[in-house]
C-alpha cells in the first residue's frame, strides 16, 4: 500500500495474476459462459450456410430435422457432414 503523503514510497510492481485475463472486467460463471455459448452457437445456426457452418451447429440442425421428421433435409444435412469427414480404408 502506497501513502500518499509520503513522496519518498513508491509504488510496488506486483506480479499480474495467472491465466487469461476475464473478459468483461469480472470472472464469468461456468453458467453464464454456458449460456453465452449456447446464445452464439443459436445466433450461428439461424443464418449458417450448413457448408460452412461449424459441426455443432451442424449437428444441431440435423437434430432438429429429425424432430421435424423431414428426411428429405436430415439426409441432406448428413451428407454435408459425411463429406466434412470422409472414411478413410487402409
């Protein structure tokens, strides 16, 4: 601790404290870091081409086509999938 009516202290240079620094100023909770990853993975999905979008994401629509019992579009979507991953025989 500096005394401010001293001129003669000076200012300790102290360590920083390990690991990334948080993001908004503050340490996150594990379920608000869920749920700011499950709003960006939403946020993704409503306007992702499936050719690019990320696996999750594509994962996701192939979840909900098959709720939406629309084979047409599961089958599709994993197809796209298939492609990303091909089987590779030795």
């Amino acid at each position: 601790m500096r005394d401010e009516e001293d001129p003669g202290t000076l200012e300790l240079m102290l360590p920083r404290k390990r690991g990334r620094p948080p993001t908004f100023g503050y340490a996150m909770t594990d379920a608000q870091r869920a749920a700011r990853y499950r709003a960006r993975r939403a946020g993704q999905a409503d306007h992702a081409d499936v050719r690019t979008c990320s696996d999750m994401v594509l994962l996701d629509k192939i979840r909900a086509s098959i709720t939406a019992k629309d084979a047409e579009l599961t089958g599709f979507l994993v197809h796209v999938l298939w492609q990303r991953y091909p089987l590779q025989l030795k």
